[in-house]
C-alpha cells in the first residue's frame, strides 16, 4: 500500500464506523496565540474537548499536518538521527466527543490494525498507564494481548526517555491516561522496549497513542471525573506505512524514496557531483524541504522572530547539509515540484501555492548562501587544532553576522563530536543588546526569541526581512 492509500484506509474505516471525515486544519493554528505550530491531530478540535464548542458530529477522524520543530515538541534534533522522527508529519486520528470510550477506541485500533492492515499480532505491543487497569485488563481480557505485551508506564519510571502515559492539556482542565501501541521491527534492529533503558532506539517504533480524557483536573489539582469521558488518537502516517511497507525507516517509504532521489539530484546538479545515497544529510534536506514549504503555503515567511524565525532555522540547517554534500548554490527550493507531486493531491494547497513556495525558499537560499562558505570557514578555523567547544563568542558571531541559527552551529558540532557554549553564546548576545542598548540605537538582536510574535502574513510580494542582518 502507498502512503496515499493508507491515508484514505484510515479515514474510510473510521468514516464507516460512524466517524466524519474533517480536512487537516493549517499547520499555523489560526485561534491559538498559545501554539507556535499545530502540532497534533487533537488541536483544532480543542474547544470541542473543552465544551467550548459544539460540533454536528461526536466522532471525527482526520490525517492532520503536524510540525514539530519548536515548543513543547521539538524533533528538529531527531532528524537524520532516528528512522522514525520529521519536523512535519501527517498524524491520523479518530476523536470520540463524549461519545465512545476505552473499550470500544481499543477495539476499533486493534481491529485497524490487524483486520484492515493484517499486521502480525505477536509483533505488536501496548503500554498503558500504570494505575489504568481498566485499560490493562480490556487489552487483555478483551483483545488477548498476553500479560508480557503490556508494559505498564507510570510517573516515576528509571527510564529515561518513557513518556508519561498520562496526558495533560495543561495545569488544569481535561486529562487521562494513554494506551499506545508499539510494533517490533525485529530483533536485527538496535534497541529495546518502551519502559527499559534502551527504548530509544528504532526496533520497538511508537506507532499509534490513544489517549482517554477521563478526567478534569481542578486548580487544586484534584482529579474530578468527567460526565462524558472522550477519546483522542494519534498515529504517525510515515511509521504505519514503514510497517506496512515491511521497511524500519519513514526514510524507505514511497514518499520518502522518491524525495530522497529527487534530493540528490538536486543536490548534485548544485555541485554535490555524485553524492553518497546513503547520507543522512539527503533525509534532513527530504524530511525539511516539506516542513518549510508546508509553513510557507501558510503565509509563513523567514524572519527573525518567532514562526518566522522557526522557517529559517529549518531552511538553514537543510540548506547547510546540501552545502556539506558539495552544493554551492540554491538546491534546496528546486524539490518543490517533487513534494507537490508527492502530496499535492491530498494537499491542494500545496499545489495552488507551489510557485510562491519555491520564490520564498529561493529567496531564502540566495541569501544564506551569501554567507554560508565564509560561517563555515569561521567555524572550521574554531574547531581547527582539536577544540572540543566552540565559544559563546564565536557562535554569536556566527548568528550575528554569518546567518548561523544556534542550533546549525550546534548540529555541525555534534556531528564533529564537539559541542557550542550556549551559555556563552546568550552572554555575547545580551552584551551586544547592552552595547547597542548604550549606543541609543538599539536594535535587539530577537534571533532566539521562539516566542515572539507571530510572523505577519503581508502577502507574498513583500518578501522583506525585517530586521534580519543576514
Ligand atoms: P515519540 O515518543 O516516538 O517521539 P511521541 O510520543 O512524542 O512519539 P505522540 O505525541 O504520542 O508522539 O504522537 C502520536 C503519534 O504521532 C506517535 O505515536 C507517532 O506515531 C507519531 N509521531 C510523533 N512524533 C512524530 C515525529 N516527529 N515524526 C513522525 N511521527 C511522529
Ligand atoms: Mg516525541
Ligand atoms: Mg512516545
Ligand atoms: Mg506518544
């Protein structure tokens, strides 16, 4: 099954049980000044957990256009280092609005799974929440899922990268436990299950997260049980049809393969002269390429601040790996027509905006290429003669004159084995803002300020970067 197929199985077995199917809403959320970028099926229906909104149906399912690049989730640092992590991915879900609940959300994964998907039983394995025993016990008694494929997930675990299983929309308000749903890609893959030490590797995948909104949650912090409990789902489209598609990395799936090619090509038309297939570089430039051009087609453009600022640093460090690969002019804007071809016909979208999208990037890569060859020698000076640290002083540079997001001059380091003083580098910022501050011309250097106002949309034809040096 390609990944387009599988997107449209999903909504159609839940639209036959009752569920309406709702389009993706934007990866900008409109009504949230709280959330930098949609970033879960669940958002746009928010209000509805909430009771603040009303909907004609209580059962809905979508394929929703997440980021998560920023914020409370950042996979921006997973990327080109797990088989399973994008800074944009398309998460399928079925809600229940105070309409069915643990038993029958279980079944109906489980009977997606291995009914409509035929996926091996033995291969797949659930956590629950620890003190949820009625979750445990539908799992097992219900489903047949044998005691040593149900991992209890609680608060106080020696893991280290366990989540919770207990959601929380904030301090207050709706809350629960979750189920998720794991598939073992075999034992040839490094890795162990979710609750050991080693569950951060990519044998035991996190495929589906089924979460129970079971509770309300008062200032005091006392759990109140809600009236009509609700149900909210997530399953990564990439990691099911790597599963589907018998690979272990959203990297080897249709969309991917494709992407990858067309990165290389593009990449090596740029100077890159027959560059490694095999290079993670090639699956950062393929998984960035559609989280950019996705906020773009959202009336994001790069800045200095805030989304805005989050483009640029996804553009950037897709920009730099095609550099480190032998480009030496924009490639990056060129793998457009490839995404479109890929997604535009579940993304219309993407389709109607794709010459907006490629004139944004493009803009975008003439100017970091400016100065991109001149930060890299800068950088390299740093770390020449076996220097394990790149100063705050020299990182700030970087940013202030050569365009270097932290984090790009932080993902060089890690691939040299190195780190940056990010202490330092916030010092040498604040001095500059003092200097500047001192001089009556200040002028804040808003570079790190994920928070900042959201980017204004003032049309495609103003491309200007305000305040942006570089
Ligand atoms: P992980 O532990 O693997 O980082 P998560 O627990 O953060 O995943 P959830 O917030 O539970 O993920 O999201 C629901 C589902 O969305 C996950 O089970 C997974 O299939 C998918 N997913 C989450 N993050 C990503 C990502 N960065 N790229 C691709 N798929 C993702
Ligand atoms: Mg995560
Ligand atoms: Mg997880
Ligand atoms: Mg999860």
């Amino acid at each position: 099954m390609k990944v387009s197929q599988i997107r449209q199985a999903y909504l159609d077995f839940f639209a036959r049980k009752g569920h309406q199917i709702v389009p993706s809403s934007p990866v900008v959320p409109g009504d949230d000044p709280t959330l930098l970028f949609t970033n879960a099926g669940m958002n746009q229906f928010k209000d509805v957990f909430l009771g603040f909104d009303k909907r004609p149906y209580s059962r809905a399912t979508t394929a929703q256009k997440c980021i998560r690049a920023g914020g409370k989730h950042n996979d921006l640092d997973n990327v080109g280092y797990t088989a399973r992590h994008h800074t944009f991915f398309e998460m399928l879900g079925n809600f229940s609005f105070g309409d069915y609940f643990k038993k029958d959300a279980i079944q109906l994964a489980w009977d997606l799974l291995t009914q409509e998907f035929k996926l091996p039983k033995e291969k797949l394995l659930v956590t629950v929440y620890a003190e949820d025993d009625e979750a445990y016990e539908i799992w097992n008694k219900q489903i047949g899922i044998p005691a040593d494929r149900i991992i209890r997930i609680g608060d106080n675990k020696g893991a280290r990268y366990a989540s919770d299983n207990f959601w929380m929309m904030g301090d207050t308000g709706p809350c629960g436990p979750c189920t998720e749903i794991f598939y073992d890609h075999g034992d040839h893959i490094p890795g162990g299950p979710p609750g050991s030490p080693d569950e951060d590797g990519d044998r035991y995948i996190e495929i589906w997260n089924n979460v129970f909104m079971q509770f309300n949650r008062d200032e005091a912090g006392v759990m109140h049980l809600l009236p009509k409990p609700s149900v909210d789902t997530g399953m990564g489209l990439e990691r099911i049809a790597a599963v589907l598609q018998h690979v272990n990395s959203n990297y080897e799936i249709d969309l991917f393969v494709n992407l990858l090619k067309a990165s290389k090509d593009a990449v090596d038309a740029a100077g890159g002269q027959n560059c490694d297939a095999q290079s993670p570089s090639l699956k950062v430039i393929a998984d960035h390429i559609r989280a950019c051009s996705f906020i773009v087609v959202d009336g994001v453009i790069p800045g200095n601040a805030g989304r805005g600022y989050v483009l640029r640093r996804i553009a950037r460090r897709a920009i730099r790996h095609g550099y480190k690969l032998g480009a030496r002019k924009p490639f990056f804007y060129q793998l457009v027509p490839s995404l479109v071809k890929e997604m535009g016909e579940a993304y219309p979208e993407l389709r109607a905006a794709q010459d907006k999208v490629a004139e944004v990037l493009k803009q975008e890569e003439e100017r970091f290429f400016q100065t991109i060859a001149n930060g890299m020698e800068i950088l390299d000076g740093a770390l020449a003669g076996g220097a394990k640290v790149v100063d705050g002083e020299t990182a700030f540079r970087l940013h202030d004159t050569f365009g270097f997001p932290l984090d790009l001059t932080a993902d060089v380091c890690r691939e040299r084995g190195v780190t940056v003083d990010a202490v330092g580098f916030e010092v040498a910022m604040q001095k500059q803002r003092d200097q500047a501050r001192a001089a009556g011309k200040f002028k804040v250097a808003q570079g790190l300020d994920y928070k900042g106002q959201p980017t204004q949309f003032h049309g495609y034809n103003t491309l200007k970067h305000e305040g942006a040096r570089v």
